[in-house]
C-alpha cells in the first residue's frame, strides 16, 4: 500500500509541474524548456518570503505563488511577446536560454546551499499514518489536494467560463480568434502566468516536503516525458501520463535500484515514442508541430 501512496503523490507532483509545459503549448505552441528553473524560482520565491516577511505559511504561499504568477507575466511581456511570428525552434532556445539565466541567479542570489523553507514557517512536516502502515507527510497530502483542485478549476474554467473558452479558441485557432477580436497577446500572457504558477507551487510544496536547492530544476526535467506520453496538448492526458511514469518510477526504486528513477521516465517516454508518438491523448497533428 506505501507503493501506491508514493505513486500517487509522485504522480500529483507531475501533474503540477506539466500542467504549465501544456497550457504554454496549447496557447502558443511554444515548448517551455525553462519550466524546471520556474518550478525552482517558486520555492525560491516562498524562502525568501518566510524569510523577510511573514512566517505564517498561508499568507506565505499565497505571496509567493503571486510572485510566480507575476514572473510569468514579466517573462512573457518583457520577453517571449517577441517572438510572436518567429519560428519555433527559435522560441525553443529562447526559452532554453531564459532557463540557464534563471540557474545562474539562483545560485548567485541564493547560493548553492540546500534551504529549507519550513524552518522559517516553525511549522512540522509531520507523518500521517493510513490504512496497512502506508505513510503519507503532511506536505504530500498538500501536493495531492493541490494538484486535484487545480485541475478541477482549470477543467471546469476551460469549459464553462468566457475567458476558459477564449483561451481554447487562441490555441485552437489564434487567426480566427483575432479576427473576432480576442487579444492574442492576453491569453498568451494569461498562459504563461498560469504555467510559471502551477510550476511555482509544485516548487514551494515540494521544498518544504523535502527541501530546497538549485538542481531542483532537474525535476522538471524528468517530468517533461510524462507532457509527451499524455499528449503535448491535452489536460487529460498529463494525469493519465503522470501515473504511467510515477509507476515506473516507483516501481524502478522498488525493484531495481534508487537510481533506476532517473532513467524510469525517459524509457517510459522511448517506449511511448516508438508505439504512439503523439502520445496517449495527444493528436498526431501535434507531433508534426514538434
């Protein structure tokens, strides 16, 4: 029974993390190589402010996962707006670029020393035992509830709110779209500040789950297959792909060695490129994009 709670919360953390490589895709179809740096910047972001301004983790996380939202906006207005109509392999390194930028700060502002966020918050990161001994920490509960209302707001807004609906109409078709006068640069804006957020917060819980430090980044690395098993542009397909890849994560700890997760996700992502390219959800549209 602990396998399934690790799978599940390993499975909740990717989830987080991919749902901006997505939202950046589906907009703008633009993939955002820097996404790790920004999953890193979130837990940063949450640091610092229980260091300088409150202690309080509430008012703590909602002040940083502002600052997420914000840096997702800034990185789009000051940066990526540029390149609207430029090629996509250019936007690729742009993005490629933005990330060893955002390494180099980390490390010169905040150094390489491993920082842990919950020392500042004085609060615990207790044990919560389940049924048959299986254990769960109090911030992996977070990651999952975080996780799951996420996705809820973002399945319910895409499908019932103006704005939800605007947004699919960018992704789907941007020059219809303009000519029925939605701003293309908003949504893409919007897009981007949702990313840099979701990433953020798996950032901030992940840091105080098991601390903080600059190769945090390397997570969101390992969990872009999952983006390519689901499919590069559906929602649906990242949770369904987070499980295929937590479970071979886990299951390659389990059995093989605590080394092996580092390879689980990619040979994953290599079976799933030899048999469906375009992913278990994705469109095969998407993979002549690529």
């Amino acid at each position: 029974m602990q396998l399934v709670i690790n799978v599940f919360q390993l499975a909740a953390l990717y989830c987080l993390i991919c749902c901006g490589y997505v939202l950046i895709y589906r907009a703008s179809r633009v993939l955002n190589l820097a996404h790790g740096e920004f999953m890193a910047m979130g837990g940063y972001f949450l640091f610092t402010v229980t260091l300088s301004l409150f202690s309080d983790p509430i008012p703590a996380f909602i002040i940083a996962c502002f600052l997420s939202l914000v840096l997702g906006f800034g990185v789009y207005f000051f940066l990526m707006r540029f390149m609207a109509g430029e090629s996509v392999f250019a936007a690729v390194l742009v993005t490629v670029s933005l990330g060893i930028l955002l390494r180099g700060v980390m490390t010169l502002i905040w150094t390489s020393q491993s920082w842990h966020p919950l020392q500042n918050m004085e609060i615990d990161n207790a044990s919560h035992h389940l049924f048959e001994g299986a254990v769960i920490s109090t911030f992996g509960i977070v990651m999952v509830l975080s996780a799951v209302i996420l996705y809820l707001v973002l399945f319910l807004s895409f499908k019932f709110t103006r704005w939800g609906l605007r947004m699919r109409a960018v992704g789907e078709h941007p020059l219809l779209a303009s000519q029925r006068g939605i701003g293309l640069h908003k949504f893409y804006a919007l897009s981007w500040g949702l990313a840099v957020f979701s990433g953020g917060l798996a950032g901030m819980i992940q840091a105080c789950d098991t601390g903080l430090e600059p190769s945090m980044f390397i997570i969101g690395l390992k969990a872009f297959p999952v983006v390519l098993v689901g499919g590069l542009d559906s929602l649906a397909g990242v949770i369904v792909g987070a499980f295929v890849v937590a479970l071979a994560e886990i299951l390659a700890i389990q059995y093989i060695s605590p080394q092996a997760s580092e390879v689980a996700p990619f040979a994953v992502l290599l079976f799933m490129l030899l048999i469906r390219p375009w992913g278990l959800f994705g469109t095969k549209e998407e993979l002549e994009r690529v």
